[in-house]
C-alpha cells in the first residue's frame, strides 16, 4: 500500500463498490415480465484477489491489487 501511496480507506471503498448486488431491470418475455438481478457478492477469499484500486493523484487511473496471497 505505501509503495503506490493507498490508503486503508481507499482499498474499503474499493472493495464495498466490488461487493454489491442488485436489479438491473426486467425484460418482457411473451405475457411475462422476468427481472434481471445482477449478482456481484464476494462469495470467497479467491474473489478479492485482483480488486481494482483507484491510484491518488489526477489521471492516475488504476491497478489491479492482489490483496489477498497464499
């Protein structure tokens, strides 16, 4: 984290952006309305690794963070 100058905050608000599930409206199918979730929940360890983090500073875009090593 100090090498690309992260802070704890920044990698919560990465994972809690990462970890969320929700509608993503409905679609007619003949007489029947079926609703369209999408799921994006951790589910395992193995799900964080790889989480991508905003880097501080203007146009610094953002990394693939590996949080997670066995």
């Amino acid at each position: 984290m100090e090498s690309y100058n992260l802070t704890t905050s920044q990698i919560i608000q990465a994972l809690a952006s990462d970890n969320i599930s929700g509608t993503a409206g409905a679609m007619d199918r003949g007489s029947n309305e079926v609703a369209i979730r999408v799921l994006g929940e951790y589910n395992s360890i193995e799900n964080l690794n790889n989480i991508r983090v905003n880097l501080p500073g203007a146009n610094a875009g953002s990394i693939p963070l590996r949080i997670w090593q066995q």
